[in-house]
C-alpha cells in the first residue's frame, strides 16, 4: 500500500539555472533593448519559480513521510489511533498548502503571460510544477481516502472483535451453567442413605418389620430419607457401628464389604463402593 512518489524533476532546476544563464548571456544583446523594470521584474519571476521548486520539493518529502508513517501504522495497528488521527490533520494541512500553492502559481502565469518578455523556458517550468502540483492533490487524495478506509476496517475488526468477546462470554456461561447442572446431577446419582440403630428403633421408624417367632425383614417402598444420614458413595469408605453386634439388613454384595471388630465397636469397610451400592442406595444397620 506504499505509494511511490518522485521527486520534481531535475530538468525543472536545470531549466530554471539555465534560463538565468540564457538571460546573463543575453542581457548584452537585450540591455539596450529591455527597460531596467523589465529586467527586474524577469529576475523576480525567476526567484519566485525557484522558490516554488524548493518548496514543492519539500512538500514531496512530507507527503512520503506521511506514506510511511501510514504504512508503519498499518503494519502495526495496535495502538495507533493517536497517529492515524495525526496524519489526517497533516493531509489537510497539505491539501490547504497545495491549494496556496496551486493560486501563487497561477498568478506567476499571469505575470508571465502580462510581461514583454517571452520566456518560453520559464512557461514550461510553470507547465511542469502545475502538473507537479496536480499530482500530489492526487497523492494526498489516495493517502487520505486509504487513511479513512483503513479506520472504517480497523473500526468493523474491533466490532466484531467486541462481538467474539460477548458470543465467548455467553458461551463460557453456558459451558458453566451445564457444568453445574451436570455436578448437580452426578451429585444427586451419588446420594447414599444409611442408618445405624437398634432394632426397636428401626421397627419405630417402620424400616423393619418382626413378628412373633419370624425374621426381622426391612419394610417394602420407599423409606423416609429424613430419618437416613446422607453420604457420598464415592467418599464413603468406612463407618464406624458403635457396636460390636451388627447386623447389615439392606442387600449388599458380600464381597464389596468387610465388617471388622475394633474395641466395642465394629467397624464397616467398603471396599469396591460401586458394587458395594449396585442393589440399594440404602444401608440399615442394626446393632443391640
């Protein structure tokens, strides 16, 4: 996106010293032809055109540092707001300038075009800088529209930066929110209930039923939770009974526990939990 600019070209300076020798060397033959003011008023001609040629060339040097300072803030936007906003204000300092330019340039030409003098080689240098001129209102043009189409795209990448941003916010929320959810869930899978008590107070809560002369047998249906200690079959590992007479009611594989003595108390280890809750997510322990 760098625009390569030329400098004015040599022949215009050389043109213009040329012209001042051409006049040096003619002045014998025209003095006596050619009024003093006459004189005068080529030399001024000459001197505003070479300042011109100065300061074009200036302007020409401005206009490629402002292409590389645009080419070095699009190669790194990040932060670069202050300098964009910089080289617009400078564009139009330039296109005002031009413009100044362009109106002293027109009035030389009519000087030129009013003088007894027909200088030919200073009609061209005028020729040649308008149309030096011409080009860079036609840089400076480029420069500024590649500048404000540049801001416009910076502008639709931070929307749609801003965008991704909430659409990865809103993800991220949901991805939590199903996350707790499936927490919840597997929490509630892993509830376990059990009890430890003896069996009058079993047969009170209704968990077991007896009968003269038949086995204690637990109670058919759901039982009450609230009336059950809650646990995780994942955490629970152990249980101390409090007794060294237990009995386990609820049905549970044999091989997944093993019920040792410690003191007065017997002790409940579990040793495979998924098989140990694979029949009942119920443990009733009854101890006398």
């Amino acid at each position: 996106m760098r625009i390569t600019l030329s400098f004015v070209p040599a022949v215009i300076a050389a043109a213009l010293l040329a012209s001042c020798e051409s006049n040096n060397y003619s002045g014998q033959q025209t003095l006596m032809e050619t009024s003093k003011q006459e004189l005068a008023l080529a030399v001024q001609e000459r001197d505003r055109l070479l300042a011109l040629v100065k300061e074009i060339s200036a302007d020409l040097d401005h206009i490629k540092n402002m292409d590389d300072s645009m080419a070095l803030t699009f190669s790194h936007p990040g932060g670069a707001d202050s300098v964009r906003s910089h080289i617009l204000k400078d564009i139009e300092v330039m296109k005002h300038t031009m413009v100044k330019r362009r109106e002293r340039l027109a009035a030389t030409e009519q000087e030129l075009a009013n003088s007894t003098l027909n200088n030919a080689e200073l009609k061209e240098i005028v020729n040649a800088l308008r149309k030096q001129i011409d080009s860079q209102m036609a840089k400076i043009e480029t420069l500024k529209q590649q500048l404000l189409s540049a801001n416009l795209h910076i502008a639709a990448l931070a929307d749609e930066v801003d965008s991704l941003n909430t659409e990865v916010v809103n993800v991220t929320n949901e991805l939590d929110t199903a996350k707790l959810r499936s927490e919840r869930l597997e929490n509630r899978l892993n509830l376990c209930y059990y009890i430890v008590a003896p069996k009058s107070r079993l047969k009170q809560l209704n968990i077991i039923e007896t009968g003269f002369l038949r086995n204690t047998k637990l109670m058919k249906g759901h039982f009450d939770n609230d009336t059950f200690e809650t646990g995780d079959k994942r955490l629970l590992r152990s249980l101390p009974l409090g007794s060294r007479k237990a009995r386990i009611l609820s049905n549970h594989p044999e091989a997944s526990y093993v019920l040792t003595a410690e003191g007065d108390s017997a002790l409940l280890t579990i040793n495979n939990p998924e098989q140990f809750w694979s029949l009942s997510n119920y443990l009733v322990v009854q101890i006398d």
